[in-house]
C-alpha cells in the first residue's frame, strides 16, 4: 500500500498517538479521561482529520467481534450468580498441602478457567480467594497474584474466546474453534508449567520459608484447641445450666419470629408447649425442694447423698429443658422446611441448566458454528431460564469494554490508511517469514515489542492482515500457523511488564482494594519476574505451535 499524501499521514499518526497515550496511560495528567474515552477520541479525529470518511469509519466497526465478546460476558455473568468461581476458588484450598501446592493449583485453575470464560473474568473473581487464602495461611500473597496473572494470560491463549485479541484473530482468520484449540492447547500446557517452574525457582526460599511458619501457626492452633476443648469438655460446662432458661425463651421467642403466615396455626401450640415447659420446671422444683428440706432435717450423716440428690435434680431439669427445646427446634424445621426444600430445588436446577448452556455453547464452538450468533444464542437462553429481568444481570457486562473497541477499530482503520503500517511491514517482511527458524524468531520479536508498546490488540489489529498474506504466499498451513503464532505470542506478551495486559492490571487494582487483605502488586516486583518468564517461555513454546 503507498503512502497517503502528507497531511494525512501526519493528521493520522497525531490521532493514533494520542488514542495510544490514552490507551497506555489512561490516567496521564495533562488528560486523564481513560482509555474508553481515549479510543472514541482518536476515532473521532480520524473523521474530523478526514483520514477517514464517516461511512468508512461505521463499516470499520467489526460486529462479529463486538456480538462475541457481548455474549460470552453476558454468559460469564451467569456462571459467576451459578457460583461457578466460588467453586473455582474453594479448590484452591481443598486440601491444599503448602505454599508450593497452592502455587500450583493457582496456575493452573487459573489457565483452565480463562481459557473458558475470558482471563480478565478469572482474574476478577480469584483475586480475592487468592488473597484471603494467603492471609489465612500466613503467606506472601506476591507469588501467588503472579501466578494468577500469568497464568491467566498463558491459558487464555488455548481458545478464541479466551482474550480480546484471539476474539479478533477466531473472526477474521475463519480458523475453526477445535482447530484453534489443538494448534495452541500442546503450547499453552507446557507453558503453563514452564511459568510454574520460574516462578518455584525465583521464590522457593520465600515459599518454603513461608511454608514452616505456616505448619508451625498450624500446631500453635491445634495446641490452642486441644486447651479449648479440654476447658469446655461435658464433665464442666455444668455451670452453663443457670443460662437454660434464658436461652429456651430465646429460642421460643425466634421460633416464633421466624414463623411464616402459613404456619400461624402452629403458633397455639409452640404457646402451649412453652406453658408445659414452665408448669413441667415449677413441678419439678417444688417436688425436689420438698424431698431437700425433709432430707436436710433427718441428719447430718445424710448430707453427701443430699448433695447427690440436688445434682440429679439439676440435671433432670436441664435435660427436661433440653428435650423439650429440641421439639420445638423439630416443630420449627417441620415448619420451615418444605419452603427451603423447595427454594434450594428451584436454584439447583436453574444452576444445572446455566452450567448446561454453557456447555453447549462450547459444544457448538467445536462443531464450527458461528461463534458471534452461539455466544449471543447462549447468552439469550440464560436470559430467558432465569424468569427474571435481565437488567441487573446485563448491567454488570462491560459496555465500556465494546465502546472501546468500537474506537479502537475506527482508530486502528485510520491508522492503517496513512501507509505507515504497510511501510513498516514492508521493510520487516523479508526477514520475519515464517518457513525458516529465524524469520519465525525475528516475526516473534516484533510481535512481542508491539503488543508492550501498542498493546496486543491494536497489534493483532494491525499486523494480522499482513502477517496471513505473507504467510499464505507460502502455503494454506504456513497462513493458518501465522494466525497462531500471532494468537500466542501477543497474549503471553501481556506477561512482560504490569502495563501488558488488562488481566495483569485488574489482577493489580483488585488487590490493591481488597476489603481487609489489599496488597500493593508494584510494578518492579512484575518486570522482574515477567521479563524472564515472557521471554522464556515464547521461545520454548514457539516450536509447539501447529
């Protein structure tokens, strides 16, 4: 493509530096409106600039793309009320057996559920498990939040609905959903383990350190219960029997509260049950102080069998007492029970039907549907099954997100009609072909310094066209492997600095304003793991992509 005159050029490249700026520093000083209002800005210059003509920018928005990224939020939304995550995040910690292991278990749950429901969702809802589970165990939460990140990026790869930027290359390749998961999926499981191996050895005196203070605050807790236990063992807690009384009427009384307007035919007799309980305790104590005072009157000789006697008496009160709460806690749960049977019924089914719509939502990914109209098709059905008003639900998606990439492909589209992508391309092209070793290395290197510096969407965006023509001039394979290669590199790219990806810096923010546990995730401590760890595990894995 030749150069567009001057002035466009010049206009052009004003408008996408700033939509960078903005992209990449949301909150610059001199202008800190964020990268939504950053990318509808540079879009907007580029019609003001006449880079583009106002039809040219609408017919630049990709709405496959925005219908599959609506979809798969929206879908997202309703696994999360299905409590999906939370299940996700309680296998984090069942059984867990140390530092190490919990590593692990981060990494990869955290691969597995972004591939399948998006690395900024995964990142969003473990942050906080993450955080509460090292705060419990006496762990420093900084490995475990990289881990969470980074393997968050690294599986996310594995699947097109995995990041924005594989969103983009699933559209416009027309790779097949199964043939996108099996060219990538060998890569991203050796990367992932990889990623576990670098980050056990850059932190294995921290975790193993970790690890004893831990099991030692285990056997300082165990001890504290065995004293705990042996202080309030039945042989003492008799003391506690003074207290039946008030604690029978507080129960009586809550038992009352709870009841239902349907059950008021029962309240007579929870009234009638209590007059016994008092009549039965009022009986009780005039027969035993009878049998006491004619005891304490026959002899002195007799006062350790009184002493007996007083304590059965107690403990026949008590167990009275006891018994007769206890029907009463049985007349309550009678009561209630066939309204709570019911309700945990109703939610288990509408949480088996959401798991199943999203498994066959998946199902018709690998069948080779169309994965706009799937997303939306599931997203809809989940809309219907809840019986609800779906505003709530369609409140929590992101429509920042879509405006942003409304403006980012106006943007972007502009950017590519001055020319300058194309010369760009054109100088490196000879040397990043990718049928020898070297030309896929030098193609990796590029994509890998775009995706930090324009961030990986707008590099997808920008070199996937041309990176597909100059593959498909050698074969149909070498294009579809070009797509991959791009698909990977540019999401494990995000894992370089904290500014890479968006999973990193939600995984950032969110711990930074976790109630009770936040954590400052600084933007040294991610650079000194990410740049090994990017660097490392692209050239292991590059070999892998088919």
């Amino acid at each position: 493509m030749a150069m567009a005159p001057t002035v466009k050029v010049v206009l052009g490249s004003v408008a996408f530096a700033i939509f960078w700026v903005l992209a990449v520093f949301p909150s610059v000083p001199f202008l800190p409106v964020g990268r939504t209002a950053g990318s509808l800005l540079g879009a907007m210059l580029m019609v003001v600039f006449r880079v583009l003509t106002p039809d040219e920018a609408f017919a630049a928005i990709d709405l496959p793309i925005l219908g599959l990224l609506f979809g798969t939020m929206v879908v997202s939304v309703y696994l999360e009320r299905a409590d999906m995550f939370e299940y996700l995040g309680k296998l984090l910690s069942w059984k867990s057996k140390g530092a190490r292991d919990l590593l692990c278990r981060v990494s990869v749950i955290s691969a597995i559920s972004s591939a399948l429901f998006t690395n900024d969702t995964s990142c969003v809802v473990l942050t906080e498990f993450i955080l509460k589970i090292t705060r419990q165990h006496n762990l420093p939460p900084h490995p475990f939040l990289l881990a969470l990140a980074s393997s968050a990026n690294i599986g996310s790869s594995a699947t097109p609905i995995g990041n924005p930027q594989n969103l983009v290359i699933a559209v416009q390749s027309k790779i097949a959903f199964g043939s996108f998961v099996f060219g990538i999926l060998p890569a991203m499981l050796v990367g992932v383990v990889v990623n576990i191996l670098i980050l056990m050895c850059m932190y294995w005196k921290l975790l193993s350190s970790a690890q004893k203070d831990e099991e030692d605050a285990t056997a300082e807790v165990v001890a504290d219960g065995d004293v705990i236990s042996h202080r309030f063992s039945p042989a003492t807690m008799s003391h506690l029997t003074s207290l039946n009384y008030q604690e029978r009427n507080s129960r009586l009384e809550s038992v009352s509260m709870q009841s239902s307007p349907r059950m008021n035919g029962q309240v007579n007799h929870v009234e009638t049950l209590r007059n016994r309980i008092d009549s039965t305790e009022n009986e009780t104590h005039s027969d035993s102080s009878g049998v006491y005072e004619s005891a304490r009157n026959s002899s002195a000789s007799k006062e350790i069998t009184n002493d007996s006697f007083s304590q059965k008496r107690d403990e026949t009160v008590s167990s009275r007492r006891i018994e007769s709460m206890d029907r009463l806690g049985d007349l309550s749960s009678m009561q209630l029970s066939s309204g709570d049977f019911a309700t945990k019924w109703k939610r288990m089914l509408w949480k088996s039907c959401v798991y199943l719509v999203t498994t066959g939502m998946l199902i018709a990914f690998f069948l080779g549907l169309n994965m706009s109209w799937t997303a939306l098709t599931a997203a809809l059905a989940l809309v219907v099954l809840d019986f609800k008003d779906a505003q709530p639900c369609l409140e929590k998606v992101s429509y920042s997100l879509l405006i942003f990439f409304c403006g980012m492909f106006i943007t972007v589209d502009g950017f590519n009609k001055t020319g300058i992508p194309s010369a760009l391309w054109d100088f490196m092209e000879p040397y990043a072909r990718i049928d020898h070793t070297a030309g896929i290395g030098i193609l990796a290197l590029v994509i890998l310094v775009l995706s930090n510096v324009a961030s990986n969407v707008p590099t997808v965006l920008l070199l996937g066209g041309r990176v597909a023509v100059s593959a498909g001039a050698i074969s149909a394979a070498d294009e579809k492997k070009a797509w991959l290669i791009l698909a990977w590199v540019s999401t494990v790219a995000g894992n370089l600095s904290l500014l890479g990806s968006a999973a990193n810096l939600i995984v950032c923010e969110q711990a930074h304003r976790a109630p009770h546990v936040g954590y400052n995730l600084s933007f040294w401590k991610h650079l000194k793991f990410g740049v090994p760890s990017t660097i490392i595990i692209t050239s292991i894995c590059l070999a892998l992509i088919r």
